[in-house]
C-alpha cells in the first residue's frame, strides 16, 4: 500500500507534515509526479524522517520506481493545466523506453514501469525491450475492476498497480460513487469495517498494489487496517456484480479541446 501525494490543494509545509506522519505510522510507497508539484515538499518529508529517526539507512540518490506517467508526449517548458492542443503530441514509446531503460542501468532506480497503459502499448514495448515494466499504475477500485487488464498484466508478469482506489473524492478528477456504493456500505456494516476498508481489502485481494490518499493519521491508520482478515467468497461475488464505470479521462481533465492522441488514449483505457 503507498500513499499518494497527487495533485495535493495543501501547501507544501501540509504535505510535508502529511508524509512525516504517513511514515511514522507504517507507509513506506509514495507517489508523487512533476505535474502534482508535490516533489519537493515529499523530498522535504523523508529527509525529515530520517533525522527523526523514523526510518534508516535510505540512500535517496535514486528512486525505488520510475514510471512513465501517461503514453503521450506534451511539448512543455513546465507543465501546466490544461495543456494547449498544439502541445500534445505522439509518444516515440521506443525511444522512451531506451531512454528509462538506461536510468535503471545507470543506477538511478531500481526498476522502471508504466502508467496508464493499456495493453497495445504495453505489447509494443515488450516486443523491443531488454528490462520489461515492472508495473503499470491505472484507475482501480471496486467501480472499475480492471480484470481484463489485471490478467493481462500478471500474464506478462507486470504487477497492476491501482490509483483512486476510494474514487479520489476532491480531487479533480475524482467522485465519491466508490464510498457511496451501497454493496460496499452494506459489507461494511455487516463486517465492522469502513467502507475504505472493504475497498482497499477487495483491491489488495486481486493481487495488486496501490496508492491511496488521505493527510488524516486516523484514517491513514484505518487504511493499514486491512491485512489481518480476508472478505467472503459471497462478499467478493457481490463486489463483482457491481457495475463498472471508468471516470478519469484525459479528455477535459488535461486538454479542453477534442485532441487525436488523447482520444486514443482514453478508449485504448476503457475496455472491460
């Protein structure tokens, strides 16, 4: 379980404290990215845990994982949104790929992966690379399952790794439609858990990580409370059942205007 950091409304001393107290409490899998604008401030976090002495022996000349945010290329001097339609543009996967294959053999991290690819692209890289994706992160929670993308990725050995597993509520691109579930709500009232809990539970017991948000150590307690029990077959059966729905979509979240590239993108990401 990581805890996200993405496109944080906070300041940077909010964010700051957020993490200081994430680690304190158990979390050790953060993700942030250039367009959240919170890399500083998580850097900030985890130099200060370390003089706490909260964690140890870290050596922060490179990252655990890096990933290549989304499959397209935006023609960018600092990264701003929405982007302009004449900046977006076809990503050269092959010479991406070259490009943080060797970020891996130079040492600055320690595996390399994807984001928001769907299996086409994903396909495309395999056929030409010497070090494979490590991990793809897409939208995951109970709303959209992701099972065909999920088996594709185990069969490919490539961990899935999901993003908005609660909805992202307040975020930009995210809904509460996932603690509003009322199969969820009725699982968790019958099981003495919260409604987060039931969800993050369902993800973990597909096999896959992933990154959920919340600056509250209250409730980042209760979101690490989910690996000591297990949820029924009949549980797990209704929690299928439940209609799916993808809602991130790069169309009015990164452009305003119809673009090619994007539109690609947003139905190569929409299978079921």
């Amino acid at each position: 379980m990581g805890l996200g950091v993405a496109a944080s409304s906070e300041n940077d001393d909010v964010v700051k404290a957020a993490v200081v107290e994430a680690i304190r409490v158990g979390y050790r899998h953060f993700d942030t990215a250039a367009l959240y604008g919170t890399e500083k401030p998580l850097g900030e976090a985890i130099e200060e845990a370390l003089r706490l002495g909260l964690i140890k022996n870290l050596g922060l000349q490179y990252v655990d994982l890096y990933l290549i945010h989304w499959p397209l290329k935006l023609n960018l001097a600092e990264a701003k949104i929405p982007v302009p339609k004449e900046c977006v543009a076809t990503i050269n996967i092959k010479d991406v790929w070259e490009a943080m294959e060797k970020c891996q053999e130079l040492g600055f991290t320690k595996s390399i992966g994807v984001s928001n690819f769907a299996p086409r692209l994903i396909e495309e890289i395999l056929s030409f690379a010497k070090i494979p994706p490590a991990v793809n992160q897409v939208e995951m929670n109970p709303l959209w399952q992701q099972k065909k993308l999920n088996e594709f990725c185990k069969k490919n050995d490539i961990l899935l790794t999901g993003y908005s597993p609660l909805g992202a509520f307040g975020a930009n691109w995210g809904h509460n439609r996932v603690m509003e579930c009322n199969v969820l709500q009725d699982i968790a009232k019958s099981r003495g858990k919260t409604v987060a809990q039931i969800s993050l539970r369902w993800i973990y017991e597909q096999g896959v990580s992933f990154v959920v948000k919340s600056f509250n150590t209250e409730r980042m307690k209760q979101n690490l409370d989910i690996f000591d029990w297990s949820l029924t077959e009949e549980e797990l059966t209704k929690i299928s059942q439940i209609p799916q729905r993808k809602n991130t979509y790069l169309t009015g979240l990164v452009v305003s205007e119809p673009h090619d590239v994007i539109a690609q993108i947003d139905a190569d990401l929409a299978f079921q």
